[in-house]
C-alpha cells in the first residue's frame, strides 16, 4: 500500500514519542482542553508502527536503510 520509509532510531523515537503523548492524555485528568492535544501522539506511534510516513513520501525522505539483494 504505502512504501516503507520510517526506519531505525527514527521509527524506535516515534513509538515511544507517540507513546509518551497517549500517556500523557490519561495521566492528565483534570478538565483542562488542551488534554486533547496529547492525542496528536497518534499520528507518530501510527507511523512508527506502519514504517511509513505520508510527509517523507511527499518530501522524498527515506531512513529505511537499503535492502541488498
């Protein structure tokens, strides 16, 4: 479906990353609104997980390394 681009340290940082935001929404009781923000954690752990990432695609990025055979 999607090229895989999001390889290495760059997919391992944004799981956590990702993780860390969706912590910090149910850590993060209070009635405040800005709680939804954590939620935008999705988006990285999404694309660590899938290794892919719509923006490198569009950009041209890739930090898969290259597959020999």
């Amino acid at each position: 479906m999607f090229a895989t681009n999001v390889g290495g340290i760059d997919r391992i940082l944004r799981i956590v990353v990702g993780v860390a935001l969706i912590l910090g929404f149910f850590l993060n009781t209070g009635d405040s609104p800005w709680r939804y923000a954590y939620l935008i954690g999705i988006v990285p752990l999404a694309t660590g997980i899938l290794q892919t990432c719509p923006l490198y695609s569009i950009i041209g990025l890739n930090t898969c390394p290259m597959k020999k055979g």
